[in-house]
C-alpha cells in the first residue's frame, strides 16, 4: 500500500472517529411517543437537508429518561419534565428544551360515534371504576341530545411509562382528591382498572379494537386513527376540544427559565385542560462517555433547528407552536450547552 493512499485511510479514520459513537454522523434519541409523528417529520426533512442522520426510538417518556441516565443516547424526549429528586439522581446536569405542546384527548368506541362532554367528576368516576356504564345517569345529564349506550365502559391505558400518562394524571390529580391520593400522579400508576396499551398508538389500536372502550392518547393520534374526541370541562366551566387553538390559550402562562411547567387544568376560558409542553431532555455538560466535540456541536445544531425552523411542521400535524415568550425560553437553556466548559451556541 503506497504511503498517500495509507495517510488518506488514516485521516478518514479520525474524521469518523472524531464524531463520536461508532464513527458516524448519526444523532440517537429515545422516548416520547406523544410527539412521535412530529418527530419523524422534523428528523426526516433535517436529515435530508443537513445530512445528519437522527435515529429516535419512540419507547415512551419513561424509557427516554432511563436512556439519557445510562448514556446511551444523544438526547431523551419526555412528556413529563423531571422532578427535583429525578434531577439529583441524574448522572450530569440535565437541560429541558421544549420542542412542542399537545393536548391529550379523551377518545372512546361507541356506536354512532358521537361527541361527548366530560366534566372532572366523570373522568375520575370513569377511571377509578366508579362509573362503569354508558348509560350512567351522570354521563346522560351532560349529554341530554344523545342516547347513550347500556353497555359496560372499558378503560384502557399506558402500559408503559409515560409522557401523556404523566399529563392525564396530573390533571386527575388536580380536579380530584381522591385519584390524588388513592392513584397518584406519574409515567407510570397502579391503574384500579383497565387495558394497557404500549405507547399512543397502543392504546389507539385498542379502543378501536374494544367496543365501549374509553382511553387517553396524545391528540393527533386520535385525530388521524379518525377517532371520536371528547370535550372537557375545564376548571371556568366551558366544555372544549382539543385543538391547535385550545392548547395554546392554556400555555399562555408564564414559563419558568428552566421551562419545567405544569398547564394541566387551566383557568382560561377557552383553553383545553388536559394539555402539555413536550421536551427534549440533554446534559448541559456535553463531554461525557468519550463524546466528540463534533457529536456535541450537531447535538446542539439539530436542538436549535427545532425549536426555530422546525416549528413549521407542528401545525399540519396537530401540534401546537412554541409561544414566542416559550422559544426564548428554549433560546437560554439551549446557549447553556458546554463542551469542556465552552458553550457551543
């Protein structure tokens, strides 16, 4: 082999191995399936545009969280932004950058599908198995128009740890006493009753499969499996749908710099109370588990990409936007970033 053919295999050698993780300009990320569908696209167009790839495995927020803790992805997604006590037990300081927000709607399998109204007292009848017919006098009140069903209701939910999980039940937690202290709030719960379905499409698939079902799934996962979607009460006593719209009144919030927020039961007139942010999780500290500098720089490249460019693929699939107050947010957290201590925006 003649001596300039061996120092261009060297040097390609070191430029591959310079990226980091199996010398290959690829980006790993795990997690939430909530913004699955969001995801795909954004990663699809951002491959194809940047030529980095992004492998994301859409195994639940739970799954995400223990990737990122184990170091053996680029980045997590979560519905559900760590707790303090999760925080600490993290190997590295870890950065919430929210990508998205989506409303989880209530979808059922019923005859005729019609359009329901929920209010606080029912879903919690409903999912602590208080109520468990159709026809249940409670149900009937607030949907006079309907003739509903003498069929025995059933309750399907996450078997998975889980983002949308984690934003159900903190709604629950909120309307209801008695879920908060006999279920709790969390990605994963000891459910009183019920089907457990992996992942949105999960439980999707089987309420269409289950007469009389009822269940919980990210919006847009309702809306393109074409099931019927439930209107809530929230806490000003309008009924509403999840919609691009609703979820967004009910972010219009103050975010905290650290973008951890909860926007479950809302007090706006017309915001939808079952919704929530969406986040990618990464260590502000970049330089761990013998990651390059380059893998590091395109970590924090395709991170900016979202939450800028990226932001035009949310509407067509169902998702809401970043506020502007929210895009400055994710702005801060993002040029915390380090490598070696220097920051990499």
């Amino acid at each position: 082999m003649g001596i300039k053919k061996l120092l261009v295999m060297v040097g390609v050698f070191f430029s591959l191995a310079s990226f980091g993780y199996g010398a290959t300009n690829e980006l790993l990320g795990a997690g939430a399936t909530f913004p699955y569908p969001l995801y795909s696209k954004m990663f699809d167009i951002y491959s194809s545009s940047k030529g980095i790839k992004v492998n994301y495995q859409s195994i639940g927020s739970g799954g995400g969280i223990r990737q990122l803790k184990n170091k053996t992805v680029d980045f997590g997604g979560s519905d559900a932004f760590l707790s303090d006590a999760e925080l600490k037990d993290m190997p590295g300081k870890v950065l919430h950058v929210p990508t998205c927000l989506g409303g989880v709607a209530l979808t059922y399998e019923l005859p005729g599908k019609p359009e329901l109204k929920f209010t606080p007292v029912i879903i919690e009848g409903i999912f602590l198995g208080k109520i468990n017919k159709w026809n249940d006098p409670l149900i009937q009140k607030v949907n006079p128009g309907i003739k509903l069903p003498n069929i025995a209701i059933a309750v399907v939910h996450r078997s998975d740890g889980s983002g949308t999980t984690a934003i159900f039940t903190d709604y629950l937690g909120k309307v209801s006493s008695a879920w908060k202290t006999k279920v709790g709030v969390g990605k994963s719960v000891n459910w009183p009753i019920g089907l457990g379905g992996k992942g949105n499409a999960g439980v999707a698939g089987l309420i269409r499969q289950v007469p009389g079902s009822i269940g919980y799934v990210e919006y847009s996962y309702a809306f393109q499996n074409k099931l019927p979607i439930g209107k809530v009460q929230n806490s000003s006593g309008s009924f509403i749908a999840p919609s691009i719209e609703s979820v967004s009144v009910a972010a219009d919030t103050k975010m905290p710099d650290d973008t951890r927020i909860s926007i479950t039961n809302t007090a706006a007139k017309n915001g939808y109370p079952i919704a929530g942010f969406t986040w990618i999780l990464v260590y502000a500290e970049q330089n761990y588990e013998g990651r390059s500098a380059a893998k590091a720089q395109e970590t924090s490249k395709l991170l900016w990409w979202m939450i800028h460019e990226g932001q035009q693929y949310t509407k067509p699939l169902d998702y809401s936007p970043l506020s502007k107050s929210a895009l400055l947010k994710a702005e801060n957290v993002l040029k915390t970033m380090t490598y070696n201590g220097k920051k990499l925006l």
